[in-house]
C-alpha cells in the first residue's frame, strides 16, 4: 500500500527587499543637490544622481544641463569625468556656455 502525499509548493519572498523610493524634486532642486553633493566630496552622488535621472523622466528631458562656473574641478578633464560617470548611470550631462 502506498500513501500519497500532496505536494505543497512554498513560495519565497526575498529577505530584505530594497524599494529604490526616489523623492519627487524638481529638476532644478535636483540640480542644486547635485551641485551640493560635488562640493561635499561626492556624498550621496549616486542617489542624487537617481534623483536627477528621475526629475529628467517627469519633465520629459533628455539631458541635465550644469553650469561649469559652479563645479568644483572646472577644466575639460573635470567636465568630461563627469560626463562619463553620469553617463554610466543613465544620464546625459551638458555644460551651459
């Protein structure tokens, strides 16, 4: 004789799932933050950065525009780092003149 037993199927949930809540700024706040965060060391560059590419998406931009008179290593090779570390994270950066 041989007993049948139901299956049962547990489904797991991930440990310490991560929400990526982004506060709603406007672009222009985000901007300041970003400015901020360039002056303090790069604190909290990355989530700003979020924040910005967020900004970006509600007001249907393309790219951020930054004035250069206001960043803290303002040559080319300052720019142009910039460009690309904001660039890997999924935003375009341009220099107003």
């Amino acid at each position: 004789m041989v007993s049948v037993r139901p299956r049962i199927c547990v489904m797991r949930r991930p440990i310490n799932q991560k929400e990526d809540t982004v506060s709603e700024l406007t672009l222009a706040e985000a901007i300041e933050n970003i400015y901020a965060s360039l002056r303090a060391d790069n604190a909290d560059l990355d989530a700003h950065i979020a924040t910005l590419k967020a900004a970006l998406a509600r007001e249907g931009k393309k790219q951020a525009v930054f004035d250069p008179t206001r960043l803290v290593q303002n040559n080319r090779a300052g720019r142009k780092l910039m460009q690309a570390y904001f660039r890997q994270r999924g935003v375009s950066v341009s220099f107003s003149e």
